[in-house]
C-alpha cells in the first residue's frame, strides 16, 4: 500500500509541474510572439514615415527650392502691411495647384514661416497667419535658429502630424523655413500598402487597423480654441483624445473612417489595469485580447515628438489566431500530460501488482531485444530458434511463431560456398565457444531473394554454462551498393582528375600543349641536357602574314587554320619525347631533345614541306598564295654560361630573321656562352 501512495503523490507532483511548465511555455510563445509583432509593426511605420519624409524632400527640392518661390518668400520676409499680403496671395496662387494635388494624398501641410517663426502661410488655412508659433512648435524655431533641417513628429495649432521643417535661405540670408507635413492616417495607408506587398507578413499586417491616440497634456494648449471640440477622450486613459473622423475629414479633405472594432477593442482594455498602467510609462507594448470568441493583437507604439518627449500612441488591432491556436495548444497539451501521467499511473500500479518471475522474464527478453536496433535470434544447442525480435521478423518476412521451433541454419542461412554441408556459424560458434563476426555471410528471406548480412554470433552462457547462441544481424545490401558506387565515384574522380590535368596543360583550341606546359618543359629539358651534357634544340615557328588570313575568312576559318597547323606540327616531330605547344596566337614553339644543328634544321625543313603540302590557300601572303611558315631554330649544348632565357632569345632572333629574309625561312644559329653563331 506505501508503494501505492509513494506512486499517487509523485504522480500528483509531476501532474502540477507539467500543467505549471505547459502554462509558462504558452506565456512565454505569447509574448514572445506578441513582441516579435511589435518589432515587426515599429519597422513598417518607421518605413512609412521615411517614405514620407522622402517625398517631402523632393516637394522641397524639385517644388520649393526655385529661384521663383524663394523670391517670392524673401520679398514676404521683407515687406509689410498690404504689400505683404499681396506677395503672400501670389506665393499662394503659385505653389495651390501643387498643393492641391498633393492634399488628402501625400501631403496635408504646406506652410511658410518667417524668420522669427510666425506663420507667413497655411496653404490649409490661409486666413490664420503672423501668429507666433514659438511656443507651440519647436521644430520651426529650431530651423531658424540652427539652420538645419528637422524631422519628427509634432503637435500643432490646427493639425498634427510627421512634420519636415526645411530652412530657407535666398542669396546667402536667411529667409525663413517651409513645413512639409503628413497626418497619420496617410502613414496609415502607406503602412497598409506596405503590408499589402508582403512586408509585414509575420503577423497579418494587411488585416490591422489603427488607430492614432494624442497625448492631451502635450497638445492640448497648442490647439485654437475653436478646434477643441473636433477632438473626443478615448476610453482607455483619459489622458488621450482622438480626432473626430466626421469633424476632421471635412477640415482636411481627407477621406477617415472610424473603425468600429477599434472601439469595441478600446471599450474592452478600457477596464484593463495593465494597459492603463502600461500607458502612464509612455513605451511601446502590446497586449492580446479575447473579443467575441476572436483574439486580438493589440499594439501600442509610442510615437516621441521633435523634443524626444511622448506625445501619442499609434494603436493597432490585427487578429491573431497565432495566439489562439497557442493557448488551445496549451489546454491540449494540459490534457494529454494529464492522460498520459494517469496512463503512467495505471502502468505503474499494475508493474507494482506484477508476479517476479514474470518482471525477471520481461526484463531478460527486454535486455535481449529492445535495447537493439537490429535483428534478433537466440538458439539452444540444437540450432533451433528460440526468440526473435520485431526486425527479424521485417528483414525475413516469417512471423515469429513460423520461426520459433524450427533450425535456424534450414530456414534461412545460406552457405558460403557450394557445400551444403558447411557447417553454420551459430555451430561455429558453440564448436569454438567464441563470438563471430562477419560480413561476407547471405541469408534467405522467405521469398527466396539473397541478401547479404554483417552478422555477429556470439554464445549465450547461464550461470558460466553454454546454453546456445544469440545472433544479431542487419541488412547490408545498401552500404554494399554505396561501397559499389563510392568505387564507381572514385574512378569518375580519377578520370575527371585526368580531363583536368589534360585541360591545364594543353591549349583548348589546337590540342597541343600551352604557353605554361612548354615554360615547364623547357626548364626541365635544359637541366636534364646540362647535366647529361646532350644537345637541345628549340624551334620558333610563326604562320606568316595570319593577322591577314583572320581579316580575309574570319577568326572561325582562322581557328581550322591553327589547328591544321599544329596537327601538322606534331606529325612532323616523330619521336614521342619531341615536345609541340602553342606559343601564344599563330607562333608555336617545338622542343628537341638530343637533338644537333643539322638535324634540327632537318626538322624545320620537313616542317615547311609538309604545310606546303597542305595547301591552304592564302591571298593576304602575296608571295605564295598559300599558308607557309617562318622558322627560328636554335641549338645548344648547355654548359652554364648561358641560360633557358638566353636559349629562348636566340631561337625567337632567328625567327626574326627568318620574317626579315621574306618570311617561308628558316634561319638556324648556334648558341655557345654569350655568343650565338649563324
């Protein structure tokens, strides 16, 4: 009975533990996702802002920064009175059309301000103008007092929005500033399109809406008195306000609409005290929420005004079945701990009720067949089968009742040679009482097919004494074609190493060998010729006049040319340690070893006739008509005062001599030392 509770109240503990470790897990999976969402979200707004903030610049580059508008603004700068104001009608009329383009699309402010930052024009509101923004708009003041450009978010008298100040200037004075600004509900739908395109698709982006929430401490005051009733207290916090859509979109020409499930949604954490907490922090989070069986991602990113203080919140609704299908896990996998610990439970009572014989028999075939990957067998000394295991049974096809009872050795073994008689290695093993191991044995499944198998046998001993033997075995037919084909691999390895070694040496376009070949070849020859003391002899060969043979039948009939060419080359150099490669273009360079002045020009001489005989005609050589050859031999018995460059130099100047005589020559010398003998 001890057993019994011991194994209730563990039960119980593990139950508390996995539901407690199951609930964590989700609300961790939760948050994380819910923060992965936030960051998410951050970037495609950040990237909607720059898109904005790029169009401002190019309205302020392409639109603003002209000679024409920039007169005009130093002119309002400089007058008073009724001239003023007719200067700022004809800055209106000017830059209107463009405004009006660009209004309730990309752009929801153009405004002017004087150098001491009152409003010289509200293209929105031309009518309210010279009053002093100082208090209220910081980035202006700072783009006339620095000088510099300011980009952010900020409140305003009238409209609020992701504003861009651009100071002016006009020959060299400072002239005032220019604001460029969007509202959030063109971020909105720049953050929808951006969404649309597949930017956002972690999190279902292009089914968000949002919502703009204003920090009433921040703003408030700024506003025009008359405008504080296009502006309602959220239900959240009442400390944030949100425009009136009906009200604002007849102020701004904007097309806004209210989004009723943003409201249900407010109207829910309305009564949430970690959202209204989380809102006096003035951060960025995100929340989930349960609304009408459907969850919600719900995301507050705190947007900073040009002071880098907190001055609204953009909200965003987004359904999330993510979080949904998260917490439906966790129930589930509540359920099945909880299953899955009683089924334990109910095991464990009835190993608990279990007789001893039968546990010492379950643990002994256990030991033999589930901690093994591979087939099983055991044999008394007859040879007859007395277990098997489940992958026996696959890799043979018997069921284990076919196999129990019969000869192991009859049923499946299959002798390694002609014999039938041979004796099997589970008698092997009980003759020699030593494990075996091998893998050049075949078995016979039962449909007669071969197969062959590493096997290892060994004797199964009780109480020090022989009882049988107990065989493990696996299938190798696979590791045995994987053997065949890494052989198979190996010499397509060595023959694509041969092609390799083949392409790096000869030139792919005549077949003999290359400039590099031949600098190998030519350093070895002449120290083998110096150190054995034997004659070596270079031939410098030059088609005549090809450049002209390209001109006249192309660089294609030219190719067939050189190739000729060096096919007649190699038949004409008979010995197989005679050396032919291609010099660069349409010289060819032939290397003789053991070989003296007379046979080398002998050489040259078979050369020349046997192009002649070639045949290939040649108008561009107007002196034969045909294909020929100009040839500089040189030969040398190396004695270490000259060198391979030497020997080169010389064979190459009587190739050179051999052109200046009227090309079809070959000109041979001798070099001895430093001289060199015609």
């Amino acid at each position: 009975m001890k057993r019994y509770l011991v194994s209730s109240f563990i039960f119980f503990l593990f139950l508390c533990g996995a539901i407690l470790l199951i609930y964590s897990r989700c609300i961790q999976i939760q948050n994380d996702h819910l923060q992965q969402h936030l960051f998410t979200e951050q970037a495609a707004i950040r990237s909607s802002i720059h898109t904005y903030s790029l169009l401002a610049q190019a309205i302020n580059d392409e639109v603003i920064q002209t000679e024409q508008v920039l007169k005009l603004v130093h002119d309002i700068t400089n007058s008073h009175g009724k001239e003023q104001n007719i200067l700022r009608g004809q800055l209106y009329r000017l830059l209107d059309p463009v405004y009006q383009r660009l209004r309730g699309k990309q752009v929801r402010q153009l405004h002017f301000h004087f150098p001491d930052s009152r409003s010289m024009l509200r293209f929105h509101a031309p009518s309210r103008s010279d009053d002093s923004l100082v208090a209220v708009r910081p980035s202006v003041v700072r783009a006339n007092t620095d000088h510099e450009i300011v980009n952010g978010f900020e409140s305003g008298r009238i409209f609020h929005g992701f504003r861009h100040v651009y100071p002016l200037s006009y020959q060299g004075e400072h002239i005032g500033s220019v604001e460029i600004s969007t509202s959030f509900y063109q971020i909105r739908n720049e953050f929808k399109h951006l969404s649309e395109d597949g930017l956002n698709t972690l999190n279902n982006s292009n089914k968000s809406q949002l919502a703009f929430l204003l920090y009433r401490p921040e703003m408030w005051n700024k506003l025009f008195d008359d405008l504080h009733t296009f502006y309602q207290t959220t239900p959240l916090h009442p400390d944030y306000i949100i425009e009136r859509a009906d009200l604002i979109s007849s102020l701004c020409s904007e097309k806004i609409s209210e989004s009723p499930l943003v409201d249900r949604v407010q109207q829910k954490l309305s009564h949430s005290s970690e959202v209204a907490r989380k809102l006096k922090q003035h951060r960025s989070f995100a929340v989930a929420v349960n609304l009408r069986g459907t969850t919600y991602t719900v995301v507050f990113h705190s947007v900073q005004n040009t002071l880098k203080q907190h001055a609204a919140y953009i909200m965003s609704v987004t359904p999330e079945p993510f979080i949904a299908t998260i917490r439906n896990d966790g129930i589930l996998m509540g359920v099945l701990a909880t299953v899955l610990l009683t089924v334990i439970l109910l095991y464990r009572f009835r190993f608990l009720a279990a007789d001893e014989n039968e546990k010492r028999q379950a643990l002994f075939l256990s030991n033999i067949s589930d901690n093994l990957g591979t087939a099983l067998y055991t044999t008394n000394h007859e040879g007859t089968i007395t277990f098997t295991n489940t992958a026996m049974e696959v890799l043979l096809g018997y069921q284990q009742k076919e196999m129990l009872g019969r000869n192991a050795h009859e049923l499946f073994h299959q002798p390694q040679d002609t014999d039938d008689h041979s004796p099997c290695i589970c008698e092997e093993v009980l003759r020699t009482n030593t494990t075996i191991r091998s893998d050049a044995y075949y078995f016979v499944d039962r449909t007669g097919a071969l197969f062959p198998v590493e096997v290892v046998c060994s004797p199964l001993r009780d109480h020090k004494q022989t009882i049988g033997t107990a065989t493990i075995f696996q299938d190798i037919s696979k590791r045995r074609e994987q053997e065949e084909q890494l052989q198979q691999a190996q010499q397509e390895l060595i023959s694509a190493n041969a092609s390799l070694k083949n392409l790096a040496s000869h030139d792919g376009l005549t077949g003999v060998y290359n400039r590099r070949s031949f600098d190998e070849q030519v350093e070895r020859l002449w120290r083998s010729a110096a150190r054995h003391k034997q004659p070596l002899a270079l031939l410098m060969v030059d088609i005549d006049h090809f450049k002209r043979y390209n001109d006249l039948f192309g660089h294609l009939q030219g190719d067939e040319c050189l190739r000729r060419v060096a096919q007649t080359l190699q038949k004409a150099c008979k010995r197989p340690e005679d050396f032919v490669a291609r010099y660069g273009g349409e010289e060819f360079a032939i290397l003789l070893p053991l070989t003296g002045h007379d046979d080398s020009e002998h050489v040259a001489q078979r050369i020349q006739a046997q192009i002649g005989s070639l045949a290939i005609e040649h108008p561009g050589n107007e002196k034969n008509q045909r294909i020929t050859l100009s040839i500089g031999c040189c030969t040398c018995l190396p004695d270490g005062g000259e060198t391979v460059q030497d020997f080169i130099f010389a064979a190459d100047q009587c190739l050179y001599r051999a052109k200046e005589e009227g090309r079809n020559t070959i000109c041979c010398c001798r070099l001895q030392g430093d001289e060199q003998e015609s």
